[in-house]
C-alpha cells in the first residue's frame, strides 16, 4: 500500500525534493512524506464536504 501511495504521490505535479538520508522513522524523509499524505486527506476531505454541502452531483469529479 504504502509503494501504491508513493507512486500516486509521486506522479503529481508537484515540487521534487532531494532528501539525502535513509527511508527510516524519524528521518527528514519520514517527515515530508507524513506531512504530504496529511495535505492531501485534508484537501479530500474538504472537497468531500464541498459535496455535501452544495449537494454536487458529479461524483466523478471528487
């Protein structure tokens, strides 16, 4: 699961970062990928109220 986030992540355009250390907890690596899924659940989760708010019917777009 984590390969698939990484890959969904990682073909989005968004800025590249050269981390130089080891994939390990606690690591500057660890930190930014942490702080990158918690960007992207809080703007889903915006746009999923969006929906329920103004009742948006096209759900393809969520």
């Amino acid at each position: 699961m984590e390969q698939h986030v990484s890959s969904e992540i990682g073909a989005m355009p968004f800025l590249w970062l050269g981390v130089d250390d080891v994939p390990e907890p606690d690591s500057d690596r660890d930190m930014i990928e942490g702080g990158v899924i918690a960007l992207l659940v809080i703007l889903a989760n915006r746009q999923l109220i969006r929906h329920y708010q103004t009742g948006w019917d096209d759900t393809e777009n969520i």
